[in-house]
C-alpha cells in the first residue's frame, strides 16, 4: 500500500502545481525555461505513474475487500466508461459541442472513469487509486473553469461534424479497449 500511496502523492503533487500553486509555477517556468519545466513535469510525472502501477498491482495481489459491488453496477459502469471515452476524445476535436459547453472535458472524462471503476470495484486498491483520481479531477475541473471565467475563455463552436467525430472517435475508443485491450493490459476483462 505505501507504494501506491507514494505514487499517488508524487503524481498528483505535481497535477496539482496549476491548482494550488500557480504562482510558484510561473516563477520557476520564468526562471528554467518552458521546455525544462515540462521535462521535469513529464519525469516526475511517469515516476509517479510508475509507482501507482506497481502499488496497485501489488494491492491486486492480496485484495483488501472493502465491499463486493452488485451486479447492477456493472451495466452503468460500461455506459459511464462510454461517456468517459466521448469525453476525452472531445477534449482533441477542435470545436465541438461539449469543450464549449464544459470547457476542460479530458477532466470530466477523468471523473466519469474514476466514478465507474469505484462503483464496480470494491478493494481498498481500487477505492484509494480511483478515489484519488476523482478528488483531484473535482479540484483540477473548478480551478480550471475559475481560471477561464477571471481570463474570459470561451470556446469555440465548430460544425455538428465535429460532434460527430468525437463520439465516433470515442466510441471507438471505448469498444477497442473495452472489448480487446483492458483484459491484456489491466488483467480484467469487463466483456
């Protein structure tokens, strides 16, 4: 366990910089350069991916049950994880529909993912990984959408084909992995 909560701590430390810090961040993005604070960002930023991995692995290997989800949840956890998949795929497609309606949807998307995983997963692993996403994707989305409403960001409207594509897009996104890549990859097959 302690090595995923270091991985969570280290992870999210450094996603929540902009959150609680934005000063301190201008200051050293002036003082090294664009280009080596997102180098140290991004090496900082796999460590703690790295870690979260193996912790959470490690917590697969002897589950600390913490409830049993019923088989209901299973259903709505496939049609939140379709929802997530739409969600970051419109936070790529220029222009559509839900990034000028909510404006940060790669940080919904991540709500809406942590949400189906902790409705259908019951171990302590599950609850601290998913739990952590989803309390920091709520604080990453409401700063976000404070720091566009003080800087009058808007986001534009392109053509409905644009909508179009990002439910493609993420659609496709959500059977592929659903249906072949989360079993190889995860070690759980949700179909």
């Amino acid at each position: 366990m302690t090595l995923l909560l270091l991985g969570i701590l280290i992870f999210f430390s450094v996603h929540s910089v902009r959150i609680f810090a934005e000063d301190w961040r201008t200051r050293q993005i002036t003082a090294r350069g664009e280009r080596a604070w997102r180098g140290i960002y991004s090496l900082v930023s796999v460590v703690g991916v790295v870690m979260i991995g193996a912790g959470y692995a490690r917590m697969r290997r002897a589950p600390v049950e913490v409830w049993t989800p019923p088989d209901w949840t299973l259903p709505i956890t496939s049609a939140l994880m379709l929802v997530s998949f739409v969600l970051i795929a419109a936070a790529y497609v220029r222009g559509n529909r839900l990034k000028a309606k909510i404006g940060h949807p790669m940080t919904v998307g991540v709500m809406a993912w942590a949400i189906a995983h902790l409705l259908s997963n019951g171990t302590l692993g599950d609850i601290l990984l998913f739990g952590a996403f989803l309390v920091w994707a709520v604080f990453a989305f409401v700063e976000a959408r404070r720091r566009d409403r003080v800087a009058g960001t808007t986001y534009p409207l392109g053509p409905v084909a644009r909508d179009v594509t990002m439910v493609i897009l993420g659609a496709a996104a959500w059977f592929v992995f659903g249906f072949w890549l989360h079993g190889p990859l995860i070690g759980v097959k949700p179909f």
